[in-house]
C-alpha cells in the first residue's frame, strides 16, 4: 500500500509540484534561521529590489500572482516598515513598490543564509539537475507556457 500511495503523486504534474513546493518552502524557511520573515517574504523582497521599484501589477505579474493575493502578502511588509507603496510619477492611480531602507538592509542581511539553502539544495540534487530544474519551472512559469496550455485545451475540443 505504501508503494501505491507514493505513486499517485506520478500521475498528477500540479499536485507533485505544489507537494514540492510546500516542502521547499518549509526547508527554506527553516534554512533562513531565527527571523520573522518567511522565506516567500525574502524572495518578494528580493524581487522588489530587482524590479527596482515595479508598480503592484508589474510585481503580481513577475511573482505570478493576482493583485489581491500581493496586497495581502505586501500588508507585514509595509506594517514592518520594509516595503512601502509611493504614487507613481506618470500615473497616480498606479502605485510604486519600494524597498525602504530598513527593508533593504534587511535582504541584503538574509542573503547568506539564502545563498546556503541554496548550496544544500545543490548539493542534495545535484548543480546540473538544480539548474535544469530551475529552467523549467520558469518555463512553466511563463506567459508562453500558459498559452500553449490553454491552445492544448482548445485541440481538445
């Protein structure tokens, strides 16, 4: 019985990379030490320094999620004083996500110990499988790959 349960986790691409990710997520989360922050949250705050400054939609698009979903997950961030939304210049009704000060030394602070869940994971799967890895879940990340999904459906039909 024990075999099949493990099984059924082949048969199903969402389910097996949700399962993967909520444990990730907890290894990470684990790796990134005493700190209040969630590894999600050191991953939104590393996004919104890459981005330099996106506007919300900009940001939901890049993390994959929907407005909504971001607003909440920004809500502790901007409470803790390391994210805050500013009027963008162009358009007023589009607000700005910036790192404050507090917010970048914070990210800055956590990269080492990103950086060392990352060597684990490596070293666990392997640097070659790691990287294939990476690549297609961007892949299935991607606006193309939604849109070949959805055109499979439609074949379907």
């Amino acid at each position: 019985m024990e075999k099949q349960e493990e099984n059924i986790w082949a048969h199903c691409s969402s389910s097996s990379v949700r399962r993967a990710s909520r444990q990730l997520g907890q290894l990470y989360d684990d790796a990134m030490g005493l700190t209040d922050l969630r590894g999600t949250q050191f991953s939104l705050l590393t996004q919104i320094g890459y981005l330099q400054e996106p506007t919300q939609k900009e940001l939901a698009k890049a993390m994959v999620m929907d407005l909504s979903a971001l607003g909440h997950t920004l809500k502790p961030l901007i409470r803790d004083d390391l994210v805050e939304l500013v009027p963008d210049e162009k358009d007023r009704r589009a607000k700005r996500v910036r790192l404050t000060p507090t917010g970048r030394a914070r990210q800055l602070e956590l990269v080492a110990n990103w950086q060392e869940a990352q060597r684990r994971f490596d070293a666990v799967l392997g640097a070659e499988k790691s990287a294939e890895l990476r690549r297609t879940l961007a892949f299935i990340a991607s606006e193309n790959f939604a849109e070949a999904f959805s055109a499979a459906g439609k074949k379907g039909d």
